[in-house]
C-alpha cells in the first residue's frame, strides 16, 4: 500500500490554493520545512512569513491579515500552536470569528523520538472547546490536501490536525469529503469503529481480521471533521450496531471519544468503548513501537471490539 505523510498533503494543498487565490497567505514558525511548507514559501515569498520561534506573535499576525482581506493559513508543530497559543487563538481568532486556519503538524504519538514534549495528545479537546473553533483530522494524505483546500470555502476558525509519520492512503481522489460528514469505509452491523487520522487504517486492519477470523462484522466510520461532530452518523449506526468502540490518536478525555459520547448520552445509549491514550504523557521511540507501547493497534482495537461486544449482549 502506498504511504505519505499528511503533512505533504497540507503542503502541496497550499500551493495548488496558492496558484488560483492570491489572498492565500501562509505563515510558519521557525518549522517551514518540517510542516511542509517550503514549496509555498519558494513560490509565493511575497505571501509567506515565517515569525521564528514566536507562536503567539505567528496568531497577532494572522489575525490582522485576516482583518485587511487576506485568508491566513498558520503552521507549526500541533504541540506549539494549539498549546502555547492557545489564549491567542481564543482571544484574538475565535473571539472575532476570524477566517484564520490552523494547521497542527506533528501531532500524536507517532511523532516519535522528539518524545513527550512533542507529542500533542491533548489539541482535539482544547480547541474543540473553544467557540466558533472547527476541527478536521484527516486520515491520510489525499484527504489532508481535500481537507484544506476546502477548508478556504468555509468562513472562520479551523483546527486542522495532521501528522509527521507516513502513512497508507487509504482513500482515492473520488473519495468523498463533505466537511462535518463523516465517511463509512466498510459497512457492518455488528459493531462501529468509530476513529479518526492515523488510526482509520488501524480500524480497517481490525475489521478485516474480525471478519475473518471472528465473524464479526463491523462498520468502520471516518470522522474526518470532529467538530462540527456528524451527530446523525453517530445515531445510525447506534441503531443498527447497538455497540461502538472510538479511537484515536489523543487523550481519551476531550477528544473524539468524548464528542461521541455526548452525542449517544443524549439520543441513543449504547455500549461504548474508548481507545486513545490513558491519561499520560507520550514518549520517545519509533512510532511502531509507541502505537504498541499505548495500545493504539489494529490488535487492541480488536481485543476493545470483543469486550464491547460482551456489554451489549
């Protein structure tokens, strides 16, 4: 299967945006090249900045860009931008509701030996809670590059997740994406893997070893916007699965987990198992070896499936 990092997807997505709207304007923080945005800055120097290491400055200037008729898209580390900026981004973007989008490169665990420090596993639950703020993680590059440049149409705030690791493409270019609609990959009626970004593949893993091995069938759902969540995909499948397990690569609290849980909570109670990282910091190791350290595999999805199962029964 072929692989690429998401971040190559962001990064040609600007450039193609680039080339057709000259109000596209990009900004990096001291990270142009890691978060893929050299291109850009090679063919556009003229709407290109980078700030250095001055996060909180990268939003001040984005949001006056914003103001004069520009539409800024903000780079860096996800760990940087939606932590250490966080009370800009709520204060100067979200507040006014500008059309600001945010890109958080490096997310998850998988970002390997920089370690802890770098791993953002909290920036789904801490922008997905500020008002006005929409959130997209998409699970591989195509839906990465589709993800941004729709991202231009739609007026205000957006959070787009990705991540440093290649990863398989597991959708095509007629693969539809339809921000706040998530995506069925493989239909089912025994349970709903419920996931997001990296471990929509891992999901897919599962459900095909399920099928085969333990005859369960399960559906496997793509929740490439978190929020606005897809709250009437999220009912249907509780209706025809009775049982659902998320999945992501972030903090069980706050995440895609949680926005699941609140939308069953309030229309349909089901059994609900949540896979995503247990209340700790990451670490450092190949990324291989982390997703198996915090049990973020496609085996563990399998093993969470077979106890979600027992609750309904």
């Amino acid at each position: 299967m072929e692989k690429k990092a998401t971040r190559f997807g962001f990064g040609e997505a600007l450039v193609e945006l680039g080339k057709l709207d000259n109000t596209v304007f990009v900004l990096g923080a001291d990270t142009t090249s890691s978060v893929a945005l050299n291109e850009f800055a090679t063919l556009f120097p003229n709407r290109f900045l980078n700030v250095g290491i001055a996060e909180n400055n990268m939003v001040g200037i984005a949001s006056g860009l914003s103001i004069v008729g520009f539409v800024p898209f903000i780079a860096t580390y996800s760990i940087f931008v939606s932590g250490r900026a966080w009370e800009h981004i709520r204060n100067t973007i979200c507040y006014s509701n500008l059309d600001v989008k945010i890109g958080g490169s490096h997310s998850g665990i998988t970002v390997g030996a920089d370690g802890a420090t770098h791993q953002a596993l909290e920036d789904i639950a801490i922008m997905r809670c500020i008002p006005n703020m929409k959130v997209i993680c998409p699970c591989d590059f195509i839906e990465t590059k589709k993800a941004v440049i729709a991202s231009r149409q739609i007026n205000g705030p957006i959070y787009i997740r990705y991540s440093r690791e290649t990863t398989p493409i597991i959708t095509t270019q007629e693969t539809p994406f339809i921000f706040g609609k998530a995506n069925v990959m493989h239909n089912g009626s025994d349970v709903a893997i419920m996931s997001c970004g990296n471990m929509v593949y891992e999901s897919l893993q599962a459900a095909s070893i399920l099928r085969i091995q333990k005859g369960i069938s399960s559906m496997v759902i793509n929740f490439h916007t978190i929020k606005p969540i897809d709250e009437s995909i999220i009912i249907k499948a509780a209706q025809k699965c009775k049982a659902i397990v998320s999945v992501e690569e972030h903090q069980i609290y706050g995440g895609l987990g949680s926005a699941i849980s609140e939308v069953l909570t309030k229309h349909i109670p089901v059994p609900l198992e949540t896979i995503g990282i247990e209340n700790s910091f990451g670490e450092s190791g190949k990324p291989a070896e982390l997703l198996q350290k915090f049990k973020l595999t496609s085996l563990n999805i399998i093993d969470t499936v077979i106890k979600v199962m027992k609750r309904k029964k």
